[in-house]
C-alpha cells in the first residue's frame, strides 16, 4: 500500500491554528505570554525545535519592549524587536510558512487602523520593510488554506479579529457568495 506525502508545513497546520494563541486572553496577558505559550505548542513536535526557538527569542523580545514601557532603562533588546520581526517574517515568508507570518503579525498588531470601521487608507502597518500588500497576500492565502482544509471556524475568527478593513470584508464576501 502506497504511503501519501503530506508536506510537512501542511501536515500540522490545523493543529497550529487549533493551538496557536494569537490575541491576549486573562491566562496569557502579554505578547511575551503569548509567545511563550506559543513556543510550548512548536516545541512539543519533533522537528518543530527551530520554530519553539523562534517564539521563545520573540517572547523574551517581547519581555523586554514590554518591561521598557515601565522603565527608563534603555535595553538593547527592545530595539531590536521590529528588525528581528522583520527578518524572521522574511525567513518564515521564504519558507512558504503563511501561517507563522500571520500570527506574527496578529501577535505584535502588525496591522494598525486607527478604529474599527477605518477604510483601507488609514491602515498602517508597524515595520518599516513590509507593505500593507505583502500583508494582505498572507492573510488572504492562509485563509484560502484553512477554506481548503475545511478550517472555517478559525478563519471567520481570524477575519473577524484582523483590523485591515480588506481582510474583515473577506467575511462579507465569503458569506454573501452563491
């Protein structure tokens, strides 16, 4: 009997979106908590080490932006949190992992529009080398995934949760189409 090949980006896909933290909740408060919550779901798949990493050098990132709001130390580290974003959504982009570039982006509010209801010129987007574009064709193509994957409670909860007033249409669109 012939084994079918899943692609390994693909083969826990829902269990990611299933288990993924990506707003703050009164278990996990903070970005850094979140992260760190998120680190413990990648790390408990083998060959998943390099993407627990990841979300555990973001939480402690995260720590210490989150401690500077309510200090006057300067820390290294907290300046360094939007060009690490930046590199590590280029790296997780390269490897085709929408996924990952969307909970990032959910995580640290990537997307920023000034009020609910905004229109599409008034959202901004946080780091500096990314385009609003770029962010788009994220979300749009990690939700056609979880469409795909027959996933639609988490993507309806992650159209409705986005700002960008183009991907919370995506809702409209998908519920108003023949």
């Amino acid at each position: 009997m012939n084994k079918m090949i899943v692609a390994p980006e693909l083969q826990y896909l829902s269990y990611f979106g299933r288990s993924y933290l990506m707003h703050v909740t009164s278990n996990y408060p903070t970005q850094s908590a979140i992260c760190e919550y998120n680190s413990e779901v990648a790390g408990k798949l083998d060959g998943y080490g390099p993407l627990a990493r990841m979300w555990k050098l973001l939480s402690a990132m995260a720590c210490d932006a989150e401690t500077q709001h309510n200090s006057i130390s300067i820390n290294p580290l907290s300046y360094a949190l939007w060009p690490t974003i930046e590199s590590l959504l280029g790296e997780r982009t390269e490897a085709g992992d929408v996924q990952t570039c969307v909970v990032i982006c959910e995580v640290f509010d990537i997307v920023h529009a000034p009020e609910r209801g905004s229109t599409n010129a008034d959202v901004s987007v946080r780091v500096q080398g990314l385009s609003i574009e770029e962010i788009r064709e994220w979300y749009s193509s990690y939700i056609d995934i979880l469409h795909s994957m027959s996933l639609f409670s988490l993507a309806t909860a992650l159209i409705r949760e986005c700002k960008d007033p183009s991907i919370a249409a995506l809702n409209q669109k998908s519920t108003t189409c023949v």
